[in-house]
C-alpha cells in the first residue's frame, strides 16, 4: 500500500490544515469513523488514528464516513500523486463511467489485466478498483442526499446504484443510517427548480480564481461561454440532452458554487466530475510549489500570484479545434473565428443570459462547408479530419486514451503538430507535464530561440511543467502589458500632447 508519512499526517491532523484536505484520511479507533484532516470533531489522541491515502481505503478498512466533516466533500486525491498512468487513467475513466462495465472490461480498455490492475490500486491507492467505485458512489449519494432535494429513488439512480433497495442498504451499512435520517440531521437544501442543482466543490488553498477567470474569459466562445460578475457560465450537451452551468468562487469555504441546470440527474455524476477537473479542483498546490519555486525564472511569481491552475476544458474535442483555429494569430482572432464557426454550425440553445449555441459536434464539423467561416482551406480540412477521427474512434479523449497515444494520433492529421498535441493534452486530458516548447510567449518569456533549449530547460520542471507554462504565460502577460503602456505613454506624452500618463488613468 502507499506509504504516508505518519509524522506530517499527524502535525496536518493537529492543526487542521486545509492544504492537506483530501490528501489523506484519519481512521480513528474509538468511534470507528474516518475523517479529513479539517474535521472539526475534538482531536483523538494520537495512538487511536490510523492514516489512509484514500477514503476507499478507509472504508475498505471498516471506517464509516464522518458525518460532521462528510469525507464526500472533500478536494479529490491528485491522479498523479505517486501513481502509474495506468492508475491515473483508470480513475478517470472510473469517473467519467463509475466501473459500470466491471474491473474485467475496465482492464481490458486500459490493455493490462484485472489483477495487474488490482494489484496497482492497492499498491498506489490502498483500495481495489471497485472499492474506489463503490465509495466514489456512496459519497457522491450522500452529496446528493445533503445539497439537493431529488428523490431518492433519483439520487439512487443519478450516483449509479442499480435500484433503490440495494441503495438503502449500501447507505444504511456505511452510515448506520437510512437516507432519509441522513437527509433529517443536515442542514436542509435550498428550495430548488425543477433540474435545478446547487453544489459546493471543495480545492486545497490556495486557488487563484482571478487569474483563472481571466484565462477562461479571454478564450470564451462566443455563444457558448460567459464570463461575467466574477461568474463563468457555458452551455453543455451530455446523451443528446443540452442544458448548463455556472460556476463562482466561495473563498470562506474553499470551494467553488456551482449551479447546474439539467433534465437527466443521472448525469450529474458526470456533470460534476467534469467540472471538477476543468478548474482544476485536485490539484496539490503543496506539490507543486516544492518543484517550482527554486527555480529562479518562476519563484517571485510563484510568490507573486500563488494558486495558479491549468485550465480543463468541457469537451476535449471542443478544445482541440479551438487550438486549431488558435494557430499562428491572436487569441482575440481566434475567439473571433470560433465565434463565427458556432454561430453557423452549433445548435441554437436557450436557458441562461449570454449562451445561444451548443458547440458544434464532430459529426457536424466532419460533413460542414467551413469556408463561410473565414478559415483558409488547409486549416478547414485540418478541422473536417479531426471531426472524422472522432467520428470514427480513432481519437479519444477519454482516460481510455493515454496522452502519449494521443499525442501520435493527433500529429497523424495534416496542420496539427507539436504545440497544438501537448496543448490538448495539458488542458484536455489534465496531464501536468505536458509542455508546448515551441510557444513563442513561453520561449520569448525565457528569453530563448530555440524550442529545443526550452524542452532542455523544462526538464527540471518535471512532472509539473504544465503548471509552469501557466506561470511563464502569466509573466508574459506581465510584460506585455507594461510594454504596451509605456509605448502608449510615450506616443501620448510627445510634444504636443498635453495627455495625462496612461500610469495615471
């Protein structure tokens, strides 16, 4: 099983850090319930706590969840914290279909065997594959039970239980209490509309929303996202069913507040998973930070604007054609054409402020005359071959993918090469070490020619170089902004031109 550093579990536990909230769980002896780090429960003493990396292994011990500090709520563990990208790519297919097919197909799509798979799991993670299933089910029900005011015939159907008696007894076992006692002693759901959901995402501090806000807005489709008032809002399609979110930040409780607005609630298992990684909920700032801040062109800016995510994405295929249109021009002209390609080609889309379309499908873009949109020919047949192996399979972007599979497939199509794959991968796929060398703001930023240097150089940001090519993006903007000023300022400031500074405006 994983090891855990018992002393840093137990200094952690003692001061209630919020920066190890997820990263480990407390089993404690006395009461037979496992807890976060946070749980605001009176300390048990230290001989009475056993430590786990996973709540899966906690309960796979024969811990029962918390009911003060709900272990459901919890920032998820990092993928990559010390695991194989096997494992990595497991639990995010875990995520993306809850193990509905069992371990044996889940194997199979991963090209292991189902014991090599199990024999990973408790190795890394301390639990086996459908231990992490099943208790990934249980809190996501419990989530459910606490934040909204479904049925729980819904809830048992929408957290991937196969009938409501097996889920009242699964609950009853793991709580010692039915659903509805739970749903009694907590604190009540607002009155809700009808696929109407409100839900608190919980991160490890410290997040820096600003800057990812800022990320989102600059590259927001027109029609199809919205940021606005502090807010992100987009339009989502999931099973031919369109609905959508929004999403603002709640630092008090170190967690984002999330809306959804959807007919089917048995996507929101989904739903929620997605959007936990497109704002890159699970990260290990504590980790991160350790690799990143010796290094003399990162370290002031990691002071400066500490809690800097890499920004996921809704849909990998939405993502890698906005990376198309975003080669070799702005990222304003790209906005621009992804606007226009929305406009005639998405399905028109109504229910919130400011989101008009669904983006267009695969199916729709291999078979569209895209030349309306302004694209030149090679890019447009760049676009149509994409949507084609998407169509066919041959592209996924699912965890059944490995990043490295996907990488080769992607530069087999004419127009995509190495900037626009680890682009795609980075935000797509949430690989933390991918790293586009050949981007002129990263190599300009360090003051480099040559893409090759720049890979040099990276590797001592390994494995968190997509972290650093958001912060090296960050201090380019910087830069840029200050240049433009003081070019602005000297034009105004020539004589004749009785103009206060732009410093001043």
């Amino acid at each position: 099983m994983m090891r855990l550093d018992r002393q840093v579990c137990s200094r952690a536990r003692l001061t209630r850090d919020a920066r190890f909230d997820g990263k480990f769980f407390i089993g404690v002896l006395s009461t037979g319930v496992y807890c976060r780090p946070i749980c605001p429960a009176r300390t048990a003493k230290e001989e009475n706590v056993r430590y786990f990396p996973t709540a899966a292994a906690a309960a796979e011990a024969g811990f029962r969840p918390c009911l003060r500090c709900r272990p459901e709520c919890s920032p998820g563990t990092p993928a990559w914290m010390g695991t194989p990208a096997t494992v990595s790519r497991a639990l995010r297919l875990i995520n993306e279909s809850g193990l509905e097919e069992g371990v044996d197909c889940l194997a199979g799509r991963l090209g292991v065997s189902a014991r090599h798979l199990r024999r990973l799991f408790l190795q890394h993670l301390g639990a086996s594959p459908s231990a992490v299933a099943r208790t990934r089910r249980m809190q996501f029900a419990k989530k459910l039970i606490d934040e909204t005011k479904l049925p729980m015939g819904q809830i048992a159907l929408a957290s991937g239980f196969g009938c409501v008696r097996r889920f009242n007894a699964d609950i009853r076992k793991s709580y010692h209490r039915t659903p509805t006692q739970i749903r009694r002693i907590a604190k009540h759901a607002a009155p809700q509309p009808d696929n109407d959901y409100r839900f608190r995402l919980r991160f490890r501090p410290p997040y820096n929303w600003p800057e990812m806000l800022a990320f989102l807005a600059a590259r927001a489709t027109p029609g199809v996202e919205v940021v606005d008032f502090d807010c992100y809002r987009r339009s989502i399609s999931w099973n031919r069913l369109h609905g959508y979110f929004e999403a603002a930040f709640d630092g008090a409780s170190n967690s984002l507040s999330v809306r959804v607005q959807f007919a089917d609630p048995c996507a929101l298992f989904f739903i929620v998973e997605r959007i936990r990684a497109m704002f890159d909920l699970n990260a290990d700032w504590t980790s991160i930070i350790r690799s990143l801040r010796g290094d003399p062109n990162l370290g002031e800016q990691l002071k400066r604007i500490p809690g800097l995510r890499v920004p996921g994405c809704w849909d990998g295929f939405e993502l890698a054609v906005r990376a198309i249109l975003g080669q070799q021009i702005t990222v304003k002209g790209a906005t621009s054409l992804a606007g226009r390609l929305v406009k005639a080609l998405g399905q028109p889309f109504s229910g919130a402020v400011g989101l008009t379309h669904l983006f267009p499908t695969p199916e729709t873009l291999a078979e569209a005359d895209l030349s309306s949109v302004g694209l030149t020919k090679a890019r447009a047949e760049t676009l149509r071959l994409l949507a084609r192996a998407v169509c066919d399979g041959k592209i996924r972007f699912s965890g059944s993918s490995g990043s490295d599979n996907l990488l080769k497939r992607l530069k087999e199509i004419p127009g995509i090469g190495e900037w626009t794959a680890q682009y795609v991968a980075m935000r797509a796929l949430g690989e933390s070490d991918a790293f586009p060398a050949s981007d002129l703001a990263l190599l300009r930023t360090m003051n480099m020619n040559s893409p090759r240097e720049l890979a040099r150089v990276s590797q001592a940001w390994r494995p968190w170089r997509a972290y650093a090519a958001m912060y090296l993006w960050s201090i380019f903007r910087q830069k840029r902004t200050v240049d433009q000023v003081f070019a602005r300022n000297t034009k105004l400031n020539a004589p004749g031109n009785d103009v206060r500074p732009a410093f001043m405006d």
